[in-house]
C-alpha cells in the first residue's frame, strides 16, 4: 500500500531552541542543549547522517518502505529549516510538501509569511507551539486565537493553505483546543491539522476523547505522527496505540487521520520500518479505512491543487 509520511523532519544543519536553551550536533547522531543535557537525535544505523538527515537519505528510507511522498515539518528540536525547505520545494515538488515557520515575537513575522507564501508558494505553515518543545517553552503562554497568530491565520487562509499546529500534551498551557475550534469557526477555508492526536495521556483519556469530538470540524484534520512514542512503552505492532486511533477513528472519521512518523527522532525508538507498517498489522481497520489514514487524507490536505 503506497504512503504519505504527512509528518517528517529533514535538517541541513541542526540549530534548534526551545526552554533548554539552544541545540548543537554533538557527533554520533547526538545533539546537546543548552543546559548540557545530552540525547540521541539521529538513527545510527547507516540510514541518517551524523549531524543532519538529508532529503536524499530520506527518499531512500522512504523508497524501501512504499511512501510515495513525505510533509515536511519544521520543528523548535532541529532548528527552523526554512532556507532548507525552499530549496527542496524546487527541487522535489513531487515528493515533498515543505513548511515554513517562524517565530510571531519577532517584530516582521508578517514580512517573512508574506514571502513564503506570496512569493515562494509555500502551501504549508507549521508552528511547534508546545510549552515542552516549542514557542512556549521560549515564551510566555499566549493565546492560540489571538492577536500574534491570527494574520497568520488569514494570510495562509488567503493562499488556500495548511497550518499545522503541535500544540503539546493536555498538561500544558500551549493545549489550546477551544482556541483551536476558534481557530476553525474564524477561518473556515483554512486547513487546519493538529499534530500528534493531541498527544493522549493514558490519566486523561476521557479528557482526551472530548477534545476530538469538539474538534470534529470540517476543515480540521489530526496526524497520527509519533503515536508509539506516545504511547510508550508500548511494543510493537504497538497494540495500545491502535486501540486510541480505532478509538479515534470512531470519533471522528477514518477520514480525519493521516499517518506519520516523526522521524528521525521517532526512529531512535524503534526502526522507521516499524513506524510505518504496525498499521498493517491490526484488524481494527478495513483496508478502505487504512487507504485514508496511510494515502488519501494527506494527499487531499498538502498534495491536492
């Protein structure tokens, strides 16, 4: 069955920053924050580089396991990927959807999403807002709805766009989803997708599945991205973690999901192989249901012209 990785992060050049401060490659596929805390970022299993993940190394990996096409996020971890992301907009047009991003407190925001979009022709605005990893972990918390990213908003909505938003676990102040379904109301032809199912919490389940079905909206959609990391320690075929997303599925529609990865930093937990087939796995889904989650939905929000 082919595939669309509706959630997967390239870097040219590791700079991330988040609440820790700023982010350097550290050799060996590992990177360092500010404060000294040390992880493993990349695979190393020959598959990605010791200090980035190309886009040729990617359409390997992507080639070996059946994935047609790849979106491309931005993320605080890796560093704005923006220069990067123009370059493969021209170069793999075919093959990947690229986002721009940029940070809404620094004085010309506005200038820089004028010329992605008007200019350059991005189709995809991605904003890691979380308080653990994005925005407002550099940030006061601020409102989702409000005056900072709503001529984002218009503007991408002008362009007949997709703005994705990782707005973190429930536990967080960036866990907006009534700012959300505001979001939704204010801009109805703006495509809006929340990434990584709103990260469930096994603590707040019945929480959890009220957000979906408030966010049960026409032009809102959810990337299933880094579920089995979620949802660990889950094993694979991660039977937990197909249990939320039939969960999900019936909430909201079969139509509504889009796979993803989350690689590289997914695939330090299990292999990108895995990551893509535990779908396949289960019985929980019709084959029709699993054409929509792996193809048709991710191609109808960032491929369709």
């Amino acid at each position: 069955m082919k595939k669309i990785d509706a959630h997967l992060h390239l870097a040219k050049v590791l700079a991330g920053y988040c609440r820790r401060g700023e982010l350097r490659a550290a050799g060996n596929g590992k990177a360092v924050w500010g404060t000294g805390e040390e992880f493993q970022l990349l695979p190393q299993n020959g598959d990605y580089g010791e200090d980035h993940f190309y886009a040729e190394e990617a359409l390997k990996i992507m080639d070996r396991n059946d994935v047609e096409k790849a979106v491309l996020m931005n993320g605080s971890m890796y560093g704005f990927q923006n220069l990067y992301h123009i370059e493969l907009l021209q170069k793999y047009p075919d093959r990947f959807c690229p986002s721009c991003t940029i940070d809404p407190f620094m004085t010309n925001y506005m200038e820089a999403m004028e010329r992605f979009f008007e200019e350059l022709h991005f189709h995809l605005a991605k904003f890691e807002v979380s308080s653990g990893g994005g925005l407002m972990g550099c940030h006061e918390p601020f409102s989702l709805s409000g005056d900072k990213m709503s001529p984002i908003y218009a503007l991408v909505e002008k362009h007949h766009g997709v703005v994705a938003l990782d707005v973190g676990d429930i536990y967080m102040d960036s866990h907006q989803t009534a700012a959300l379904l505001r979001i939704s109301d204010r801009y109805p032809e703006l495509k809006l997708v929340v990434c990584h199912l709103l990260a469930p919490d096994r603590n707040m389940h019945d929480a959890w599945a009220a957000e979906l079905r408030m966010l049960k909206q026409a032009n809102v959609w959810f990337d299933i991205a880094a579920m089995p990391k979620i949802m660990g320690p889950d094993k694979y075929p991660y039977p937990e973690t197909c249990q939320y997303l039939r969960e999900a599925a019936d909430i909201l529609g079969a139509d509504r999901l889009m796979w993803g990865t989350d690689a590289p930093f997914a695939a330090t937990q299990d292999s990108y192989e895995h990551l893509t087939d535990y779908l396949g796995k289960t019985d929980l889904f019709t084959e029709d249901e699993l054409r929509k989650i792996y193809y048709d939905n991710a191609y109808k929000v960032y491929f369709e012209k």
